[in-house]
C-alpha cells in the first residue's frame, strides 16, 4: 500500500504560493517583547463605540440568521446611497450590489468569476499581498507592472500599456495603495481608462483607503466615462471605520457579473455575517464623523513619519493616502528583509520588507503609521539610530 504523504494531495496551484511575508515577520514579532510595531497594517483605533453599539443591538435583538446572499437589503441600498454619493457611481441595491466577507472574499470570488485558467491579470506593484496569491489561485497568470516613486508610486498608461498581451483579461487597481499610499490624478486614471478601453479589458479596483486620501480628490476609475461597464468596485468597512474584526465589505458592478460573483459566494460564505451587516448599516450611514477624525490623526502621523525619514536621509515619498509611509533604504547598502530584520533584532522597532510586496518593493521598508503618534516618535528615533550607525559603519 502506498504511503500516505499529505503534501502530495496539495493542489499545485496552491502548493506555490508563499506564505505571505508580512505574517511570517509577524510571527517572530510576537515572541519578541518591548518592539514597536509599525507593522500590520489595521487602524490602532477601536471600532466606534456606536457601530460597536448597532452590532450588540443587533445580537439583543436576535440578529442571529443567515440573510439574503446578497446581503441585507436595507444594507445594499445605503452602499448605492453612499457610492453614488461618495464615488458618483450609480449601482441597483436589487442586483448590482454584493455584500462580502471583506474585500479580501470580494477580490477572491471577483477573480474567480472572471478568470479561465491561463487568464493574464495585471496589477501594480508594489502591492497588496493577497493580490498574486489570490490570482494564481484563480488559475489565473498573474502580471506585475512596476510603478516608481519618482511617480509617485501611481501606474502609468506606458507601463500598462507595454505589459498588456492578448491573453490580458483583467487589470486590478488599488489607489490609494498598500504599501506606497501612491494615489492618482483624475488626468492619469483618464490615460489608464483609455488603455483599458482599446484593449477591451475588465477593471477590479480596490477602493479600501479611499476615504483615507488627505489631499486632493479621490477619483475612483469606476466614475469615468466608459468605465462603469467594464469595472468591479471593491469596498469595504476595515480601513474607514476601524472594522477589520468585523470582516465585512462589498463589490459593485454589471448585474451580469455581481451574479456570477454571488453564485461563488452563495456556495462558499453563504452570507455575510448578519451582525457585521447591521453594524455596516450603521456605519455608513452615521460613521462620517469618526473617519473624518481618524483621518486627521492619519494625517499628523503622516506628516510626522515622512518628516523623520527625510531628517534621517531617507528619502520618503509624501503618500497622499492610506495609513503607509514607503521609506527608500537603499542608500543603507542592506537589502529590505535584511534591514528590517536587523532593525527588529536591534533596535525592537518592527516594519515590512517592501520585498513583501512583490519584487518591485526591493529597496523599500513599510511602515504603517496606523500606531500613536508617542509610538511613531520613539520608533522612528531608534530607526535614525539604526541608520545612523549603519551609515557610520
Ligand atoms: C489593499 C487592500 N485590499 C484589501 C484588504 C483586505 O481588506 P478586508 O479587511 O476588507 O478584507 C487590505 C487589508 O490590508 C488591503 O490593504
């Protein structure tokens, strides 16, 4: 009889991914006492105390069913009331909208119900860990196109442009971007809309750090002309209203593939937790005010975090938006996982190799300013130590 090996019954696809980066960073963090973290990229703030407050309303009231696959429909009509809104794209609550265990099963079912196997999926990088792992597990090819700080960490038409083939189906967006914050201007996305239309090519844009943009207007690519059609608007509740616990967001688009995309979900999750489904509601309907205020806070960590690197010689892109500074540590000699792990064994100052985020990210640390600003002074005192001795030896 043959012996059973379990790493032989893993599916190949799967038995490639790497573990991400970032967890396996983490996991020796953990063990490792007095570090500050400017690691994992969640807000340090709890979630509001009345979203947290509809969430245990929801449970006294015996909120404790399934709901419509598609989410709750008082849920799906405030997400239409609010994009529209917010993003000045209309969906129909009935059949264009989509509530998810977060983005992260948003992208993954989005991917699954658009890709054939052999599919090329293009995506910016740096980027969000889940984006090639999530991918290939689709069966798709995953098709990295570099973005440079001197742009401001933003995808330009060209770069696009020259990585597009005819097997190119789908082209995943995220702006503000984990880990660069890189952002885009209204006339840049125009030149990206412009490529995605001559190539015929489908849009997934992950709009997670929208409402954390501190200058200049967010554009969401799904508003300009000729795009809607051809776009699956990802959002979600973790970042804007400091819900990451609560694992819950949504997707927009045609009914024909918001369809397709609740067939996977209706089979997989079923629903979205019908607790996170009320606290959701409550969130998007009252929760303004508590981002306005953490954006703020964001705001006076960001500048505070982009003024130490520059004070140490490290040259920071100013992000624009999300929670993360990508300083440049080239100028060090050491390479980013090497830097960051001497940094933590050191100095007990934790942040991601930017290497974490594709190859692109070489040269590059992450720092997540998503922490007090008391924290954020002290580590970045130790990092100008850190730098300082290696730059003097
Ligand atoms: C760009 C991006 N997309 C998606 C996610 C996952 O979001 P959620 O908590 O809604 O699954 C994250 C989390 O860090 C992210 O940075």
């Amino acid at each position: 009889m043959a012996q059973f090996q379990p790493q032989q019954f893993i599916a190949g696809q799967v038995r490639d991914i790497p573990r991400s980066g970032i967890r396996e960073f983490f996991d020796i963090v953990q063990t490792m006492p007095d570090v500050i973290s400017l690691g994992v990229g969640e807000p340090d703030f709890v979630t509001p105390w009345h979203i947290r407050e509809a969430a245990i309303y929801a449970l006294e009231r015996g909120k404790t069913s399934y709901t419509s696959n598609l989410g709750l429909l008082k849920l799906r009509q405030a997400i239409s009331g609010y994009v529209e809104k917010r993003f000045g794209v209309p969906y129909d609550p009935a059949k264009q909208i989509l509530v998810t265990v977060g983005v992260s099963e948003a992208l993954d079912i989005a991917l699954r119900a658009v890709v054939n196997p052999g599919d090329e999926v293009l995506y910016h990088e740096p980027c969000y860990v889940s984006y090639s792992p999530s991918i290939t597990m689709a069966h798709g090819v995953a098709v990295p196109v570099s973005c440079q700080a001197e742009h401001g960490f933003a995808l330009t038409a060209e770069a696009l442009e020259k990585a597009v083939t005819p097997r190119a189906k789908v082209v995943v967006l995220n702006f503000p971007t984990n880990p660069t914050g890189g952002t885009m201007t209204r006339a840049e996305l125009l030149k990206i809309a412009d490529v995605l239309l001559r190539h015929n090519l489908l849009v997934i844009t992950d709009e997670i750090y929208a409402e954390l943009t501190f200058e200049g207007e967010h554009i969401s690519i799904a508003s300009l002309p000729g795009m809607r059609e051809r776009t699956i608007f990802l959002h979600g509740f973790s970042k804007a209203y400091a819900m990451t616990g609560f694992r819950i967001g949504y997707a927009c688009g045609p009914a024909e593939l918001i369809e397709a995309m609740m067939r996977i979900h209706q089979y997989s999750m079923l629903c979205a937790s019908i607790i996170s489904q009320e606290a959701a509601l409550e969130a998007i309907q009252r929760g303004e005010p508590d981002t306005a205020e953490m954006r703020e806070q964001y705001r006076l960590r960001r500048n505070f975090i982009v003024k130490a690197f520059d004070a140490m010689g490290l040259s920071c892109h100013r992000p624009r938006g999300s929670f993360y500074a990508f300083p440049c540590i080239k100028s060090t000699g050491l390479g980013s996982k090497e830097f960051a792990v001497k940094l933590l064994e050191t100095e007990r100052v934790a942040c991601v190799p930017g290497s974490a985020f594709g190859p692109s990210g070489e040269g590059y640390l992450r720092c997540c300013f998503a922490t007090a600003l008391d924290q954020i002074q002290i580590a970045t005192e130790r990092i100008a130590r850190f730098v300082g001795k290696l730059k003097k030896g």
